[in-house]
C-alpha cells in the first residue's frame, strides 16, 4: 500500500512539473510573439526619427549622399511594414493606415525634391517648397500619432500580458503545491499508521506479551519490517519457552542435588558424633580435633548448599511491591543482625520511602552489612549507610572502616565462591556478594566498590525496580 502512494506521488509530481513547465513554456512562446510584434512601434519610432533627421540633413546640405540615405531608410520601412506580422486586431486595423500614411510621406518628399528642377521661378518655388513641407511635416506628424497609438495598444498588452501571466504561472504554480502537499500528508498518514503500528507491535513484544502474532497488513519495505518483527516474536518466544524450561530443570536439579546431598552428611555428622562418643576416652586429643574439623567442613558444605540453592532462586521470585521505609527497615535489621560488641551501623536520616519489594532489599543490607562485620580485621568497627537520589532509583552506599579490598580482586568478590582469605580463618562459603549482586541485578540496579585503594570499603549499588506502579521515590 505504502509503495502504490509512493508511485502516485512520484506520478503526481512528474505530471505536475510537466504541466508547469507546459505552462511556462506556453506563456513565454506567448510573451516571445507579443515581444516581436511591439517591434513595430519601435522599429517605425527609429524609423521616423532617421526620416526627420535626414530630411534635416538633405534641406541642409541638398547632396544627393542625404538624399539616398532618406530613400533607403524610407524604403527599408515599408518593407519592414510589409513583413511584420500582426496579430492584434487593433494595430492590424492600423497598419494599412501607416502603409498609406508612408507612401504619401514619400511622395511629397519626392515633390520637394524636385521642386527646384521643375519650377524655375523663385518666388514659386519656395512657395510650392513651404507647401511641400508643410505636407511633409503633416504626414511625420500622422505618423508619429499612429505610432503612439501602436506603442499604446502594446504597452497595455504588455502589462495585461504580465498581470494574467503571473495570475497563471502563480495559479498553477499553487496548485500543483496543494496537490503535492495533499498527497504528501496522504502518504506521511500511511506512514505514520503503519510506524505508530509497527511501534505498538514492538513495545507489546518489549513488554513480553509474545502469545499474539503480529498483525501484518502492508507491503513493501515496511511489510517486511512487520514479518521480520513477527519471526524476532516467535523465535523469542520460542527462546523464552526453552530457557523457563531449562531454568524450570536447572531449579529441580538444583532442589533435588541440595536435599539429596544433605542426606549423606548428616549420615557422616551422625557417624561422626556416634564414633566420638564410643570411642570415649581412647580419642587422643589430635583425633578429637580431626572429627571436629571433619564436622566443620560439614556444616560448611550444608551452608554451601543452602547457599546455591539461593543463588538459583535470587531474584526471580515474584515478591511484592509495597512500601518500604528504608530506615525503618535498617532499624530492624540491626536488631536481627545481633552485632558483634563494639561494632556500630550508622544510618543517615535522609533516608528514602520507595515502592519496592521489601525482601530483596532488606537481603542486599543484610548481605553487605554481615558481609563488613565477618571480614573486619579489629574488635571494634563502624558502619555507616548513606543514601543518594537518582534520576531513576537511589543509590545506596555501605562503607565500613576495615582492612580494605586491593583494587584487582573488586571484580572478582562478587564471582561465585570468592573469599579473599582461607575458609579456615573465615567460614563461608562465598556465595554472599554473588547473591547480593543478583539479586540487584534483578531489580535494574548495579553493584560496585568504589574509593581508593586503601583501607575501609564502599559498596555502592543503585535500585530502581519496575512493577506495579511507578517505583521512584515516595518522599
């Protein structure tokens, strides 16, 4: 549809700008023969300005030089009178009037030559010599008023010529533009219905509504963009259906392996404990501390199970949208962290109230927090949490006074099973950064440590999670 309007367009165009330049060229093929035929009055104005300055001349002089210069120019006249081709009904009227008005001209002028050789007296002649030009100076005079009003009947042809000449170049001219215009907005309209279309298609695809096809209804190029935008639907669904199966498995596995593999150790703790306790009094004291390192590794192994376990579930859990008192909920959480004595979480009081769900954000504190109580390198430490509005979400900082992270292991922590000491000076599993960082990942956010190299740590991460209604800031 969008190519046919194109074509008409183009067709359009072309038959207009041929109609304009058939116009043009019709209106100066007309303005070119009303420009030929005012030559006349001009050329019969040189015409008798040459015949009064040679008449001037022979009555000066008498040579027969001046004499033939007037007959040539009064002969050259009339047969420009003769071939000139008029076509205005009142200068044609006029023309046989000039002719004769010529003619006459040059008869009297002949008289006036010949005066002086055909009447020998005198006082005749010059008689018959002022009578003769009397004559002569009547017919310049005819002929001079003929030729205004000739010089008038084209002047005004010329400035009717120029008013109606611009009235239909302009007329033309305007039209032809409305009509481009209207096709213009006629296509622009099919245009846009089909990219506002093409746009609802592509944000209801963004929005993961996949389970209705795209509707397709042009051709050309942009039929083209709605197919390619229909089989980009179908193989993300398809892409989609194959990962919620896979994670669907991958969550079973997961499920499956951590309940399986619990079984057996505390098969081996409960071996432990009956092995300790009938051997009684014959465990020498390095024994005693084999079973109890054995169970150490036990629990840990529990811990890391548990810990996977979270890690696969982080983040994809569908918690609800409420809101959520930052502050108050970093009150809480120092009640339920039970900190060390002599350590201290400081909460700045511009704290935000957000639409959020409350869960994940209250882990990512927990995480961070416990996080800088177990790697401190002192029996007293401080905390402090601050916070700072974005454009979208906040940005949240957890900074503690401890021993500091050396710049080239700052990626690293929030891999999976990372720690930056041996799990025997520390337990853990590793498992507690990777879980914060995807579970603000989930939530739009980002998670880095920021500062220099030195002591102390800052993790910053942003949050601005989507669903329900708008998630920014309440206060």
């Amino acid at each position: 549809m969008m190519r046919r309007q194109v074509r008409k367009v183009a067709a359009s165009g072309i038959a207009t700008v041929l109609v304009i330049a058939s116009v043009g060229f019709a209106v100066l093929q007309m303005y070119f023969n009303l420009d030929r035929e005012s030559r006349v009055a001009e050329e019969l104005s040189n015409g008798l300005n040459d015949l009064q300055y040679l008449t001037t001349e022979y009555l000066a002089t008498g040579t027969p030089r001046a004499l033939k210069q007037w007959q040539d120019r009064h002969e050259s006249l009339g047969v420009f009178l003769e071939r000139v081709p008029v076509k205005d009904p009142e200068a044609a009227r006029l023309l046989p009037e000039l002719q004769t008005r010529l003619t006459t001209l040059g008869s009297v002028f002949g008289k006036l030559t010949r005066i002086e050789s055909t009447i020998p007296e005198p006082a005749r002649a010059a008689a018959a010599k002022r009578a003769a030009l009397s004559r002569l100076l009547n017919q310049i005079l005819a002929l001079s008023a003929l030729k205004d009003r000739i010089s008038s009947i084209y002047r005004d042809r010329q400035e009717s010529f120029a008013l109606w000449g611009a009235i239909v170049v302009s007329g033309v001219l305007l039209s032809g533009i409305l009509f481009m215009v209207v096709l213009y907005l006629r296509v622009l309209r099919v245009i846009t219905a089909n990219v506002e279309r093409l746009s609802t298609e592509i944000i209801r695809i963004g929005e993961g509504e996949l389970n209705e096809p795209v509707q397709i209804d042009a051709d050309g190029d942009i039929g083209r963009v709605f197919r390619a935008v229909e089989q980009a639907r179908i193989r993300l669904a398809d892409a989609i259906a194959r990962m919620e199966q896979e994670r669907a498995d991958l969550d079973s596995f997961v499920y499956v392996a951590s309940h399986d593999f619990k079984a057996p150790l505390r098969g081996i703790d409960n071996l432990a404990t009956w092995l300790e306790e009938d051997a009684g009094a014959a465990l020498t004291e390095d024994s005693r501390e084999h079973i109890r390192m054995m169970r150490r590794r036990i629990t840990r192994l529990e811990s890391l199970l548990d810990d996977l376990l979270a890690y696969s579930r982080a983040g994809r859990a569908e918690v609800p949208f409420e809101t959520v008192d930052v502050g108050e909920l970093l009150r809480d959480l120092k009640e339920d962290l039970h900190l060390p004595a002599g350590f201290d979480v400081v909460v700045a009081e511009d704290m935000p109230i957000v639409y959020s769900p409350k869960t994940p954000l209250a882990h990512v504190f927990f995480n961070l927090v416990n996080n800088a109580v177990k790697h401190h390198d002192g029996e007293r430490g401080r905390i402090e949490i601050t916070c700072e509005k974005l454009f979208k979400g906040h940005a949240f900082t957890v900074c503690d006074d401890g021993p500091g992270i050396p710049l080239k292991y700052r990626e690293r922590v929030f891999d999976m099973f990372q720690t930056l000491k041996p799990r025997d000076v520390i337990e853990g599993s590793g498992m507690g950064l990777a879980i914060t960082k995807r579970l603000v990942q989930s939530n739009n956010g980002t998670i880095s440590i920021t500062g220099d190299e030195g002591r102390g740590t800052c993790i910053r991460f942003t949050w601005h999670p989507t669903g329900g209604t708008d998630s920014a800031s309440l206060r």
